[in-house]
C-alpha cells in the first residue's frame, strides 16, 4: 500500500514538473506508475474472529394443518448457534386468520455428557400479535443418539 502511495505522489510531482517547465524546455516523460496491490493482511485472532468463525445460522419452516380444526399455520424463523449456545426467532403465520399469531423467542444451551447424549435447558417467551407477552417456559430436553 506504502509502494502505491509513494508511487502516486511520484507521478503527480512528475506531472506537475513538467506542466511548469517553460516553454521550449524539453522534459522527459513520468515513469510508468505500476498498480501495486497489497497483500491480505494476516487474519487477527481475536475472540470475536473465533465466536464468528463458529456461527451457524439457519431459515427454518414448519407448516402444519389441523384436520380436526381445519386450520393452516406456518412457523418459520432464524436460529443462530454459536458453540453450545442457541437463539430461535419464530413467528407462526395462521393462514386462517392472515396474521401472525403467535413469536416465539428461544434460548438453549446443549451440555454434552458424552458422544451419544446431550442435556439441553432451553427458556422461551411467546408474544402475542401485540406484543404482549404471553406463555414463558423453562425446560430440560434431553437427546440420545441409537446410532
């Protein structure tokens, strides 16, 4: 970056120069000013590169009908997981009524208790399509993986 700096200053005092010579004077062509392009640089190894490099985000779906109700919802949203940590915004669309009627706000965490099973508490807060709020839970779920 420095190299293109000081070559663009070169140029420039060059040009001028040769615009203020007097008339008659004979002055010699500017260098050729060739484009540097600066290395990357070396990444920083921060604590926030680390929680970012492990970022998962996903766009999930879930749509359902009640047969016995005749009536269509659709619950969609983002979940962000950085390491064992995990955060869901999900609205569900009542395709009935037309309006979003119910978001959810979910937090996790997934503690590991060996390589097959996992104890996950979870908190979540349900608003309503006012935002007022409504249902708030605590929760344990647990996995075990067969395989």
């Amino acid at each position: 970056m420095n190299k293109l700096i000081i070559g663009a200053v070169i140029a420039t005092s060059i040009s001028t120069v040769a615009l203020a010579a007097p008339a008659g004077t004979v002055v010699a062509s500017p260098p050729k000013v060739m484009a540097v392009t600066p290395a990357p640089a070396a990444p920083v190894n921060t604590q926030w590169t680390k929680w970012k490099t492990n970022l998962d985000m996903s766009f999930v779906t879930d749509t359902e009908r009640n047969m016995t109700q005749e009536t269509s919802a659709t619950e969609f949203g983002i979940v962000a997981g950085v390491r064992s940590f995990s955060f869901s915004l999900l609205p569900t669309y009542s395709w009935t009524d037309s309006e979003i009627s119910n978001i959810e706000f979910i937090a996790d965490y997934t503690l590991s208790v060996n390589d097959r099973m996992n104890i996950i508490p979870y908190g979540e807060i349900n608003l309503d399509n006012n935002l007022d709020a409504g249902d708030k839970i605590i929760g344990i779920k647990t996995t075990y993986e067969l395989n």
